[in-house]
C-alpha cells in the first residue's frame, strides 16, 4: 500500500506493509528506536505517540492507518532551538530514572500541553494515567510536567 | 510482506464494496483497542481486516432531526467531550469519560465497543437506556436498524454477518427534564475494565419531584448487558429521597444475584452494585 504522511514536520511518500503494527514500522522501517514496546496490549503507554495531536498507543495501530496524519514520535520533540521545555523539564526535576517510560510520558504530556497549556493536577494525572512507571513514582513526573506547563506561561 | 490483507475503504460506498470480498474471517478495524491485542495474541485467524478508521463522515457526531447521529468510527474522547452528548445524553458522556486510558479513548470507537460484544462494554449500558439504535450496512449496500439493546439480546442472527458493517449510533433527543448517568466499578480507579457498571435515565417531574419513565441497565453481570424492567417498576413515579436510592441500590443487589448465581464473583459484586447505586444518584443530583 503506498501511503502519504507527516512525521516530526517532514513528509512522507512511501510504500508500507499495512498490516504491519505501527510500532514495528517506526522501529525497524524508519529506524525511529525512541519508541517503546513494554506490554504490546496499549496498557502501559511506553508505545504512546501523538497522531493529529492526540495521544495514542503505536502498539495498537497498523502501519496503514497514519495515512494522510501527523505524526510526532519521541525523536520529533526536540525542535532546531534544542530540547522542548518538557523535555528539560523531565531532566531538571529529576523524573528520568531508567529512561524507559520516558517517551511515552513526555508524548503523552506533550499533547496534554498542546491541548491544555495550564492543567491541573487532576488533568495531569489523567493525561499520564495510561503511562506507567516503575521507577520513579510519579511525583516526580507531574512535578515536571507542571513545571514544564508554568515556565511556558512565563515566557 | 504479510499474507493479511488491509484495505482502508475512505468512503462508505467503498466500504461496501470491501464487504463484498469479505470473508468468514474478514474483520472490520475500527478503533483496534480490542482487534488487534486479540490478533496479537493469535487469538483469532484472520484473512483481511477492512479498516474504517480512514472514513470521515463515520467520525462524525451530529445532532439534526430530532437525534444524536454518532458515526460508528467516533473516538470516546470525542464522545465524552462532545457538547450534544454531554446535554442529552449524559450517561453516554460519562460512559465514555471512563473507558480505558487517554490512548485507548483517543482510538476506541462506538461502533467497536458494541460490535466486540464483551460483557462488560461501558458505552452499552449507556446506550440501552438511551433507547439507542444502529444502522448496519451491507456487502449490497442496503442498511437494517436495529436498538442496541434488541442488537444485544436477539438471537445470533440479529449480530453482525461477515458482510456487515456498523456504520452509526442514533440517540433520540430527550425531553427537558430528562437526567441520566453512569458508574463504573473496576478493579482500579481508572484504566480498568468494568466488573460492574451502570446507567440509569429517567425524567424527573419537577413538581413532585419524582421519578418517570425510568430506564436501568447493568452491565459486566452475565453475557451482556439487559435492561432490568423490574426495577424500572419499582422506581417508576417515586419521589427522588435517601429511601428510594436504598431501595433502588438493594433491588440491584437482587437483580445481581439473579444474574449470576453460583459466581465466584457474587458476593463482591452483590455489595459492590450498591455502591454503583449510590454513585450513579451522587452524578444526578
């Protein structure tokens, strides 16, 4: 199946197997190792990525169904001036331990920050609620988030 | 290349000529939430999926003739958000409010939750009390309604054929007085699967501040989830107090011990159903 879509702002014309689990498509076809299979049954948000702005779980779509969307993975979040605010949110408040919820938190708090540039706890906590840690607690993260969502109104 | 075929239909009239090749083993992709953890855990043989998720206009929520017209394709974030559903049909809204996680909302469909047929669907017992009904296409292009709720409790041959398709939901508007709302009860406090839930409409006559016309459904107790008339009697034209939300949450409590006798989860869920009682009345007031 040949498919056109955008991937971290640039865009795409190729031909795909449409049956293949997205996940392995960002991974072994596009050479994109930032996003993470821990479960592979969309329950523990390692996999997440954002689609046409939402957040979703790249373990339960196929290869076939970005056509014609956006997408961001992990490696798209980082723009030319250096780390998205999110991203040094994470690393200054101390809410990246083994590294490997990471991406799929930072997807899942950035299409809450795109969406909803002042949430609150409560919306943070249901942002993230499909991303699980084993680490770090949480805390941490909402810490950054929050941070992450205050500094960005500063300026 | 893998032997599973994909089509991406983008138009109902191509879905229909999809569902012309379709086979014994095809299935319809929708959301994916439930199809493809299945297929991942070989749990299911199939031939080729026809994907839906691609079709605009079964994204779609309108409200026009005297309905809520919600394509079959709609994400429960956008039915949970959607402000039609959060003002006429608010156990729908807090249906979806409560399935899965931010990702499965954001992927998971109407039209999947009642085609996957589990007994514990959360938009289902929403839409039974809704009065709720479907249009299905087929492989010829003609199109059957039928309720939700006659969907569920007839016999195989009102479920979907191999050649069929879900294409929408259809809520009729109610009435200005009319209230409904939804409980859920899972092993978490979110990103579960229901053990029980719950929905209940009813109009409410302002004056006599009672109950009419009242609609209960429970689901997650037994093969699917069914409307219980007989609480619907014991509700019908009381007035709105502590009493009746006792009487309704122990009548549930009954109605649980019909439906599954002999479970090993009756004990926790002839307790548990109270409070789901009790949060479904908290949502109404």
């Amino acid at each position: 199946m040949d498919i056109q879509f955008r991937l971290n702002g640039k865009d795409y014309d190729m031909s795909i197997d449409p049956a293949k689990k997205l996940i392995d498509f960002l991974r072994d076809d596009l050479g994109l190792l930032g996003t993470k299979e821990g479960c592979g049954e969309g329950e523990c948000g390692s996999c997440t990525i954002i689609v046409d702005g939402k957040a979703v779980s790249s373990c339960l779509m196929l290869a076939c169904q970005i056509e014609d969307r956006e997408v961001m993975t992990i490696e798209g979040l980082a723009g030319d001036a250096g780390l998205d605010r999110l991203q040094k949110s994470f690393i200054e408040k101390g809410a990246v331990q083994c590294g490997y919820c990471t991406s799929g938190m930072l997807m899942s708090s950035k299409a809450l920050l795109l969406e909803n540039p002042n949430p609150t706890e409560d919306e943070i906590n249901r942002a993230i609620e499909g991303n699980l840690c084993r680490c770090t607690g949480y805390n941490k993260i909402v810490d950054a988030i929050s941070d992450a969502a205050e500094t960005d109104d500063k300026q | 290349m893998s032997e599973l075929k994909v089509y991406r239909p983008s138009s109902v009239e191509e879905l229909v000529g999809k569902l012309g090749i379709a086979t014994d083993k095809t299935r319809i992709l929708s959301g994916g939430t439930d199809l493809i953890i299945a297929m991942n855990k070989g749990k299911m043989v199939t031939d080729m999926l026809i994907d839906i998720s691609g079709i605009k206009e079964l994204k779609a929520i309108k409200k026009e003739n005297g309905l809520i017209e919600i394509g079959a394709a709609a994400v429960f974030s956008e039915i949970c958000s959607n402000e039609f559903i959060v003002k006429e049909a608010q156990c729908l809204a807090e249906a979806s409010f409560t399935v899965g996680s931010t990702q499965i909302r954001n992927m998971a469909t109407l039209g999947g939750n009642i085609a996957n047929l589990s007994a514990a669907a959360d938009a289902v017992p929403a839409l039974i009390v809704l009065g709720a009904t479907m249009d299905i296409i087929d492989s010829n292009g003609e199109t059957r309604e039928i309720s939700v709720e006659k969907y569920l409790q007839g016999s195989k041959e009102s479920l979907l054929g191999y050649d069929e398709c879900i294409i929408n939901i259809k809520i009729p508007l109610s009435s200005e007085n009319t209230v409904s709302a939804f409980a859920k009860i899972g092993s978490r406090n979110t990103v579960t699967i229901a053990r029980l839930n719950l929905a209940l409409k009813f109009n409410y006559n302002v004056e006599k501040k009672t109950v009419e016309k009242p609609a209960v459904a429970l689901g997650a107790v037994g093969k699917t989830a069914f409307r219980a008339i007989d609480i619907e009697r014991v509700l019908e034209g009381q007035v709105v107090s502590d009493e009746l939300v006792e009487l309704f949450a122990d009548n549930l409590s009954k109605e649980v011990e019909r439906a599954i006798p002999g479970r090993y989860s009756l004990p926790y869920k002839k307790a548990a159903i109270k409070g789901a009682a009790y949060d479904v009345f908290d949502k109404l007031r």
